[in-house]
C-alpha cells in the first residue's frame, strides 16, 4: 500500500510476499475546490513510486517465459505476475492497464483464483479512477472489497478500505471517511506491517488539512515520515516528504519547504515517476513563488504541465494552467498568461461537468437500489401471504424465537459497543503516545541546538576577550610611558599611530558586540520605514572616506537617486556600515569599493557591496555562511572576528531579507542584500 497525502492504492498482487504498488487519485469533487485552496493537497496523492519504464521491461521476459509453458493461464503464479505487470503501467499507459487487468481476471475466474481476482478489480478500478469515471471506480473497489471479507484476504480490505475512506474525504463526509481508515488501521495493525500504518496516518493527516488544520497535519505527515525512514522505504520517504513540503508551503514555510520537495524530486526523477514529478514539480512552483523567484517557478509549472498531459490528468493541468497564468501575468507577458488562463478555464470546466455527472449518476445508482429493494419487499410480501397459514400454526414457536433472539441481539449489541470503545480508546492512546515521542525529539534537538550556540558565544567571547585585552594594554602602558617621559617624541608618534588603529578596531568591535548582544536579548525592535538607501549608503562612505584614502582605496556609491528600501533604518545602517568597514580591511592599494544595485522586482530589491580586495578562502567562507565566529587578519593586520558579518546576516532577516556573499580568494567579494521594496505587513 502507498498512500501519498490522500490518494494511493495499496495493491499487493499475490498471497506471498512479493507486492505491487498501484494508486488511486481522488474524484474531482475536491480537485475543484483548488480555486479556493484545497485541491493541490488532494492532488499531491497521486504517486506511483514502482511504475517505471525499467520495471515493464523486467517483467516482459518473466512472462514470455511462462508462455512457453503449456497451460500457463492457469497458472496463479503467472496471473499474479500478470497483475504486477497491468498496475506497472499506471503511471505509463493507462489503457495497457486495462487491458492486462482484464486479461488476467479472465484467467483467474476460469481457474476460481478469487485472491487474484480481487486485485484485478481493484486494478480495474485504478483505471475508471484515472479516467474520472468515479461511479465505476466506487463500483470495483465495493466489489474488491466484498470479495476481500469473503476469502479473509486482510492486505487487499484494508487497502480497499482506505480507497473509499478517501472517496468520502473528497465528498466532505469526513466522519465516514475516518470511521474508514481506522478500520483500516485496526486491521493492518492486526497485521503487524509497519508500513502500512505508515501510510494510514498520511491519510488521517489529510483530513486535517482540508479543515486547513496544518500544524496537526504535519504532526501525522512526520510520524509516517520517521517510521519509513526506520524501515528505509525509499519510495514511502520520497511521498512523504514531498506531502511535509506542501503543506509548509500552505504554512508559508517556502524555505523550509524547499528541504523536503528538492529530495523528493531527485527520487521520482531517479524512478521514472511521471506523476510523483509532476505533483512535487507543482509544489515547487508555489515554493518559488512564494520566494520570489519567478523564473524558477516558471520551470517547473512547464515541465509539470508537461507530465500531466502525457498521463492525462486534468487536475494537473488545470493547476499547472493556473500556476502559468499568474506566473506569465507577474512577468507582464499577458500573450502566454492569456493563453494558460483559456487551457486553466476549459478543463476547469470539464472537471466541474465531470462531478456534476458523477452526482447525477450517484443519485440515479440510490434510485435503483431503492427500486429493487421495493420490489423484493414486494415479493417478500408475497411469500408471507402463501405461507400465512404454516405460520399461524408455529406461532408460539417463532414468538419465542425471536424473543431469544433479541434478548442475545441486545448482549451481542452490548459487548460490540464495549468493543468498539475500547479499541477507539486504544487508537486514540497510541496516537497521543506517537505526539509525546514527537514532542520528545523535538525537546531533544532543540537543546542540541541550543548547546551549540551556547558553544558557538563562548567561542565568540574568549575572542572578544583576547581581542579587547591587547588594545586596553597598549593604551595603559603608552600613557605609563608619557607619564615617565621615558619615549622621545618620533617613539610616541609611532606609538600613537598603532595606538590608533587598535583603537579603531576595538570601537568597531565594541558597537558590533553591543548591538549582537542586544540582538540576542530581544532587545532590538525592528521598525521598518520607507528608507532612502543611496543616501544612507553615501552617509556611511562619507563616513569611512579618511580611512580609504588613507589606505588609497577609491569608494564609488552607484545606487540610484530615490531608490528606497523598506527596513529599520538604525540596522540597515549598522549593515552597510559593517560591510563598508569590512571591504576596506581586506582591501589594498589601488582597489576599489563598490556599493550598486541589482536585481530589482516589485516586492525585492539588491544591494550589493562589492570590492576588488583579498577575496575570502573557501574554508573561511564556509564557517561564515554556519555563523561561526573567526578571527582574521586585513591587510595591514587588521583584526576581524566575523562578528560583523554574523550582525549583517541576523539584522537582514529580522527586516525580511535575504543575505548572502559571493566570494572568490585573491579576486574580491560580493555581499548582496535583497530586502522589501514596500511596506507590508
């Protein structure tokens, strides 16, 4: 069985151990709801992880060396192979599905295999759910299902089970719907099979996530993820990580969203996957949107838009129609934003005409079921009315019949009830038990986490303390020597010039530490402002100019006149000032600092600092880009602690900004700021 958010098959082929995976999409009733926000969690349900082209091609050999066999349709063995080989095409062709499903029930039924039997028509029903028809999908997996009692065929019932607890969530009956997978549950758990519980709390997690419940969602979505990482499943690792990334996408998580579907990806685009591409490709687009980076999200709507037509599915386009309409619309090329909105709208439509159908149809099945039952309780009728006189003259018997069958009905009823209770408790009681071991992990690295800071600030600080120690020193045995009058006037002024150095070092170094330390106090409210950046940064080179000349480094301001920020201004000046100071003590005679513009957009704009100095040394870059603190050495021995560079990095995220540095050893380094452009709350 492998669920994947909300729509996946668990279809074990045989009654050995050998398996096969097949999936189950939801009905469109929720896949049109993604106007208002629901569809894409539905959708990311549909995965095939074992449906690849290098598989088929394993299993056409096996077959064409059973054929040589005489008799060889009637061979369970090769009818289980066969069934394999049908639900091998799900994600490739879904007529091929059909027809070898086909096929193999033909076989089975002559040789009375029900197991296989069962199993092709839950394959059948694979099918009509890949083609919409959803009255015909209901109808195999009802009749999959009764035959799974029948024969006491656990695997295939409980797999059952959980397709029709998923028809309900789509139809918003979610009591029947859970009432469904905790049957579900109870057998599996019978069964002893990890995995599959893996996937029945996936399954309960979508149905907190249609009731935009996403916290709770993600606790169920992270307790199968740590059971199949304990059973190294790489396909059940890759659905449930990709589920994880949606819904921090729903969170707005998109950062953190982006660990979880880029491995994901990785993983169907190893296995040949169309359908696991095409859903994480889909989440990725809105984790790049939600980022900015329209350019990326624009990638990965084509390539998804791509893989939904080659396997005919119209929710996937649909939402890839819509993802390149607003994507076009932000670009301003409204031509292919146009063009993506009429593909978006027309299968819109056809979606809508297809739930429309399938609630005609529903109603027109409870018709006829309700026709016939009419009918046999008018034969029943009948019967009674033949028979009258026999039964008058067992009365008295048949009275205490059913007195005593009551009576034992009413017990029966009783010790059910008691039954069902108790295992509803006991589900509920291990569900709370898997939170507690959550929240224990959690606890855990949290106080992993806060060790290493903790190691990380005393490293900071042993520096600090050696770094403030030489100059104080210097300062106090100067004075010592101007109060003796034991150094000639050529002496002091060395002296002096040093002095003044370590001095300006060490005022740097203080304002950095007062401000980190505040920082990480929660001392430091932002309060962003529209802030004019080109006057700000020529402020703080204006500032610097004597220590450049100085140093006969030229200081260019490129920034546009007006161009504005939305950020604190007390930090962003802290910033600029950091990385201007920085750039001159890695910088030599002759080079050149830089502060321009990049890329600019309506919600972002860059500022790069940019100088033509010593560059950083990978390894150092490294420790700076983990908010390690180093000590190095500028070009005429200027100290530097990284304290800085760990300032700039805090302070621009606090404004909703990104950092980052590029930087390439003896050729200079870029420090790139890409913050609001406008005031939003």
């Amino acid at each position: 069985m492998a669920p994947f958010c909300s729509g996946i098959l668990w279809n074990t082929c045989s009654g050995d151990s050998a398996a096969v995976t097949t999936m189950t999409p939801k009905p469109p009733n929720l896949h049109m709801k993604t106007l208002m926000g629901i569809l894409f969690l539905l959708l990311m349900g549909i995965h095939k992880p074992l449906a690849q082209s290098t598989e088929l091609e394993n299993y056409r050999p096996l077959l064409a060396e059973k054929q040589k066999i005489k008799g060889f349709e009637r061979d369970t063995g090769y009818i289980r192979l066969l069934i394999r080989f049908a639900n091998a095409f799900y994600s490739v062709n879904a007529d091929s599905l059909l027809f070898y499903a086909q096929k193999a029930y033909g076989y089975a039924e002559t040789v009375h295999y029900e197991q296989g039997l069962t199993r092709c028509l839950s394959s059948e029903g694979n099918y009509y759910s890949l083609m919409g028809d959803y009255p015909q999908m209901l109808s195999y997996y009802q009749q999959a299902l009764s035959l799974a009692e029948k024969i006491k065929d656990r695997d295939r019932a409980s797999s059952v089970l959980m397709d029709i607890g998923r028809y309900y969530l789509d139809a918003q009956e979610y009591d029947k719907a859970r009432a469904n997978y905790e049957q579900a549950y109870r057998i599996i758990k019978e069964a002893g099979d990890s995995l599959g519980m893996a996937y029945v709390l996936t399954d309960i997690g979508v149905l907190y996530f249609v009731q935009d419940n996403f916290d709770e969602t993600l606790l169920f979505y992270r307790q199968a993820l740590r059971i199949a990482s304990a059973l190294k499943s790489q396909e059940a690792i890759a659905f449930t990580r990709a589920d994880i990334g949606y819904a921090l996408c729903r969170k707005g998580l998109y950062k953190e969203a982006l660990g979880y579907l880029l491995p994901a990806l990785q993983y169907y685009q190893h296995t040949g996957d169309k359908l696991g591409r095409m859903e994480t490709g889909t989440s990725l687009v809105e984790a790049y949107r939600g980022l900015g980076e329209i350019d990326t999200a624009l990638t990965y709507a084509l390539e998804s838009l791509s893989l939904a037509r080659e396997t005919k599915n119209k929710a996937g386009i649909v939402d890839a129609g819509e993802h390149l309409t607003h994507l076009y619309e932000r670009k301003g090329d409204y031509r292919n934003s146009l063009k993506y909105f009429k593909l978006y709208k027309d299968y819109s439509d056809s979606l809508y005409n297809e739930d429309s159908r399938k609630k005609i149809v529903e109603q027109e099945t409870k018709y006829v079921y309700e026709k016939k039952e009419g009918v046999l309780k008018a034969q029943q009728a009948s019967e009674n009315l033949l028979h009258s006189q026999h039964l008058k003259s067992l009365q008295l018997e048949v009275s205490i019949t059913v007195l005593a069958a009551l009576f034992l009905g009413a017990i029966a009823l009783i010790l059910y009830r008691s039954r069902a209770l108790k295992q509803k408790s006991n589900l509920r009681l291990e569900v709370k038990n898997n939170e507690i071991a959550l929240q224990k992990a959690e606890i855990e690295q949290q106080a992993a986490q806060l060790r290493g800071s903790n190691q990380q600030k005393d490293q900071l600080f042993s520096i600090i303390a050696h770094d403030l120690s030489g100059p104080l020193n210097s300062l106090k045995a100067l004075l010592d020597f101007l109060k003796e009058k034991s150094l000639s006037e050529v002496e002091i002024a060395k002296t002096i010039n040093s002095l003044k150095n370590n001095v300006h070092y060490t005022a740097d170094l203080v304002n950095n530490l007062l401000y980190w330390a505040r920082n990480q106090m929660e001392g430091i409210n932002v309060q962003p402002s529209q802030l004019n950046v080109e006057e700000l940064s020529e402020s703080v080179l204006t500032l610097f100019a004597r220590q450049a000349a100085d140093k006969k480094i030229e200081t260019v301001n490129k920034l546009d006149k007006g161009l504005s920020v939305c950020a604190d201004k007390d930090m962003m000046q802290v910033v600029i000032r950091n990385l201007v100071s920085n750039a001159i003590k890695f910088c030599r005679p002759g080079d050149t600092i830089t502060v321009e513009q990049g890329a600019i957009s309506k919600e972002l704009v860059e500022i790069c600092v940019a100088d033509t100095g010593t560059g950083i040394k990978e390894e150092v870059l490294l420790k700076i880009n983990k908010s390690e603190s180093i000590t190095t050495f500028g070009t005429s021995s200027e100290k530097g602690t990284g304290l800085g560079l760990l300032l700039c990095r805090e302070f621009v995220e606090k404004n909703k900004g990104r950092f980052r540095i590029e930087s390439q050893w003896g050729q200079g380094s870029r420090f790139y700021l890409s913050l609001p452009a406008q005031y939003n709350d």
